[in-house]
C-alpha cells in the first residue's frame, strides 16, 4: 500500500480549513500532518509534509509559495482574491514547483466554466452574458474567483478583454449596453456557500446556467484530490482541470 499523502494545511481554522479537516479522514491516501493559521510560519511545519494546501487569504500567499519554494514543495492554492501582482509571483513560484491554482474545486463548477465557453460559442454575439454570484455575509473578496474565471472564460470566448470589457455592477445614468460587455454582480447575505449563474440573454429569449453549492464539503474533497494528484508532478502552474483529466477548455 502507497503511504499517505501528508498535507500541511493554511487556514485551518477557518471555514474552508474547518470543512478539510472534516474531510479528511474519510479521504483514502491522505493525512493532514499540520496546520497554520495566521501568524505562523510555513517554513517551520513544512519538512514534514508532502504538499501545502492553501485555504487562508491572498495576503498569505505571497509567503506561503516563498515556503514552498524554498522547501521544494507542491502547493495546492484555493484562495482567491489576489491582485494582478500576487497572481504574477504564483505563476513565476510554478517555474520551480507544482502548483494547482483553482478558484473553486467543485466538480460541478468546473463543467459549469465548459458550458459557459460552449454556451457562449453557440449563443453568438447576440446574446447579453451577465454573471451574477450569490455568499455569506463573511465572504471577503468580490466578486468570487470563481465568478472571475467565469468572466475571464467568457471574454476568451468572445474575443474581449476581462480589464476593460467587465462591468463590476451598474449605478448612474449608465446609458445603453454595450454588446461587447460582461457584467459581474456580486449579492452577500445570509450563509450562501456559492451560487453562480452565468445568463445569457437576446430579444425573446434566454438562457441561464447555474450552479449551488450546498456545502464546503464539495471544494474540500477536490482540493484533496488535487493534493494527492500535484505530488510528483512537473513544475507548472495546473488547474482543476488538469487534476479531473478534462482537455482545458476553460483555461
Ligand atoms: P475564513 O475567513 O473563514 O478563513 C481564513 C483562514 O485563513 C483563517 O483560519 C485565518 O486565520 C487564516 N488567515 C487569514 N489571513 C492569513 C494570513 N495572512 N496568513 C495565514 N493565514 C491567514 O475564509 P474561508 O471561507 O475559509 O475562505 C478562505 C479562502 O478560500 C478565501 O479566499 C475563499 O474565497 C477561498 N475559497 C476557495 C474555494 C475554492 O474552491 N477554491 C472555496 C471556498 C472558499
């Protein structure tokens, strides 16, 4: 029998390190060894561990792939909300590791980003895309990563650019829209693990995919897996679609 793959989790006391330590023990080939939560140090806990799975805040990451780095150790990344420079250092830290960098581990948002791209491909330009997300009240970052990536996948699809084509909510005399436009809306309230619904809208119809997350257990079993499946890998910058073996169309 293979020995356990052994997990250093950051964030682990917060919600999505609450529901990987849940997970955890029914997952075969692989143990949470050690956690860190803020203002620990990753470099102390990490010899000891096989991958470092990252659940904490963008803040974070710049120290933890420092860690990684220097350890020669995998990481697998869940937080989301970095800024354009904290995304540059991870994809320059996946030139020396293996990262899997994945703003939701879901299997069912991950078909969710290939029907977007195959929607949008067959909808054509006639069809308006609106993104809307819907978490809890505590969520810190907005939009979601994974309404982001929506967006990013649309405007790939489209020939747009995510800068400069992407309406983050409307107020004010707007005037009319643009076609060449994806709009992003982000809702917060209540205890909303994750809803996202990609709309895409024409004259006398339209057509809405959603997807609900119903319980962080769904993002930490993916997360799991992609720790068990980054070990040993080349370094690259990976998604979670590499890890469910999909040809990339979301990418
Ligand atoms: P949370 O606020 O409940 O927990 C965050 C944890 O990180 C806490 O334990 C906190 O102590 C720790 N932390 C905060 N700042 C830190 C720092 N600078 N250094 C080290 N640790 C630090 O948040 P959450 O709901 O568990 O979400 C955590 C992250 O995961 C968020 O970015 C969220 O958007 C993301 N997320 C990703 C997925 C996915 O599938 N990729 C799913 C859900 C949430």
């Amino acid at each position: 029998m293979t020995a356990a793959v052994r997990v250093l989790l950051v964030g682990a006391s917060g919600r999505m390190g609450r529901a990987i330590l849940d997970a955890a023990p029914s997952q075969a080939g692989v143990e949470i060894v050690a956690q860190q939560n803020r203002g620990d140090d990753s470099r102390d806990a990490i010899s000891d561990c096989d991958v470092v799975v990252d659940f904490s805040h963008a803040d974070a990451t710049d120290a933890v792939c420092a860690a990684c780095t220097e350890a020669g150790r995998p990481l697998v990344i869940g937080t989301t909300g970095h800024s354009a420079e904290q995304a540059s250092r991870v994809s320059r830290a996946a030139a020396s590791i293996p990262i899997v960098l994945a703003p939701n581990f879901s299997v069912g948002v991950n078909a969710l980003f290939w029907l977007t791209r195959k929607a949008s491909e067959m909808l054509g330009d006639g069809f308006d895309i609106e993104i809307v997300e819907m978490h809890h009240r505590l969520k810190k970052d907005a939009p979601s990563g994974t309404a982001k990536r929506l967006a990013e996948v649309a405007c790939e699809s489209r020939g747009l650019d995510y800068e400069r084509d992407v309406a983050h909510g409307r107020t004010g005399l707007i005037g009319e829209r643009p076609s060449n436009q994806i709009g992003v809306h982000a809702i917060r309230g209540g205890d909303v693990v994750g809803d996202h619904t990609v709309i895409f809208a024409s004259s006398g119809e339209r057509v809405e995919l959603t997807h609900k997350a119903s319980s962080r257990g769904t993002f930490a079993v993916g997360a799991l897996r992609a720790a068990q499946w980054v070990v040993g890998r080349p370094p690259a910058l990976y998604s979670m679609q590499d890890v469910l073996g999909l040809n990339d169309p979301a990418r």
